[in-house]
C-alpha cells in the first residue's frame, strides 16, 4: 500500500494534514495552510510574518528570463497556461530564481559547527572562506549586486524583520561578514545581495536551504502568472521573437 501524510478523504471529507479542508481550513489564510502543507504543523506570528516576506519578495523582478520563458510558451501554446507557468519555473537554478539553495548550501557548508560565535570568529571564518574562494576563482553566491553596488535595499529590511521575528542568528551574522571580507579582499564595493540574506535566514529559521528555494518558486508562481495574463492582454511575445530573427 502507498501511503502519505499530506492528505487525503473519502466520499464526504476531504483532509491536510489531518484538519479537515471544508470545516477548518476554510477558515485559516493561505500562509497558515502554506505552513501546514510544508512544515506539518501552523506557524506561529512570527514564523508566518517570515513565511509571509519570502513569498512577497520573490513575487516578480520584471521582465526575467523565467517571465520570457513563460510569455514564449504561451505565445506557442496559448491553450496551455499550465505549460507557461512550468516553462518559468523550470530556470530555478544557480543563477536565477533558485540562487538562495545555493546561497543557503553555501553558507551552512562554510561556517564551521560550534555552539556559539564571537563577532572576532565570525569575521575570521568569513576571510578565511573568501581567500579560498578566491584563490579557487570561485564565485560565492548571494555575494555581489549589479545594480545595488552600495548595498541591496532589501537586505537591511529583511535583516531588521528577522531580528524582530527572533530569526536573525549566526548565519545572517555570517553572511554580513562574508560580504564585508569580500569588498575588503577585492578592494571595491561587494554587498550582500537579498538571496545571500534569505539564505542566512532560512537557516537560521532552521528550514532546509531546499524549503528557501520551495518558497521562491511559490512566490514567484504568483508574478508569473501575472506575466502570462498580461501577455494574453498585450502580447509582446512575438515582437521579443520578431527581435531575435533580427526582424526588427
């Protein structure tokens, strides 16, 4: 027999969870069934103000690959929105959409374990990490902005509403330091980018770098499919294409 504990129902309930859809979730927001779905149990006012954030800051950053990808696929499947949001999702990776796994898997693989951290240990640890990488010309994700050279905005903010959620902890101190380490051994300006600080803070929140990267895509699934509804506005799908040929 197959078995899971997500949910389930027979001919009059429907269940998640063990709570019942129609009596009990009907009743709850999206963020607490969000919570139950993925973490087995309701979030608490400060996990769900944290959940809260993640989604709404990967909801949509214009005109991106993933948002080209999904306005091509309806342009060739107009039937078929399922296949346009897929086709956005499926660039998840190490360089767009996705980067917070890496940032998350970075972070947790370079900070070595101890119970606790000095702000001295912290800054050592992290130019340590980066001569290594540099010495190995590796790049170090959620490390470095092409527009937000003087700091990205949305670290600061994010930051300050972990520390007020009791989730800002020794990976975001970490990855601060990183940060700092980088711009001091490169000698010009490196900030922190808003992947490198959810990373921090998904660890930190104890969820695995995997859940980060689950909450951007559920995000973004939401700017996406704001994307493919325009393009059935206002199609632009066939002049990006048209460019491409050199038609235009």
């Amino acid at each position: 027999m197959f078995d899971s504990k997500i949910g389930g129902g027979d001919a009059h309930t429907i269940l998640v969870r063990g709570h019942d859809l129609v009596h009990d979730l009907f009743k709850r927001d999206f963020i607490d069934v969000l919570a139950l779905e993925l973490l087995g149990e309701f979030p608490t006012p400060q996990l769900k103000t944290m959940l809260n954030l993640f989604l709404v800051s990967a909801t949509d950053h214009g005109l991106t690959p993933s948002a080209l990808s999904a306005r091509l696929t309806l342009h060739g499947a107009p039937e078929a929105m399922q296949g346009a949001l897929a086709a956005g999702l499926l660039g998840a990776g190490s360089r767009f959409l996705g980067v917070i796994e890496y940032a998350a898997r970075f972070l947790r693989d370079a900070l070595p374990k101890q119970d606790s951290y000095t702000d001295e240990e912290l800054r050592r640890y992290a130019e340590e990490c980066v001569a290594a990488n540099k010495a190995a010309k590796r790049k170090i994700p959620g490390v470095g902005h092409p527009i937000h050279v003087d700091g990205d905005p949305r670290c600061e903010k994010m930051f300050e509403i972990a520390k007020d959620c009791g989730y800002y902890g020794n990976y975001s101190r970490f990855a601060v330091e990183l940060a700092a380490a980088a711009a001091r051994q490169s000698g010009r300006k490196i900030p922190l980018n808003a992947t490198g600080a959810k990373g921090a803070i998904v660890l930190d929140m104890g969820l695995t770098p995997e859940l980060g990267k689950a909450l951007t895509m559920i995000g973004r699934s939401v700017g996406l499919m704001a994307h493919i509804i325009e393009e059935q506005k206002n199609p632009i799908a066939q002049k990006v294409w048209d460019m491409a040929a050199g038609n235009e």
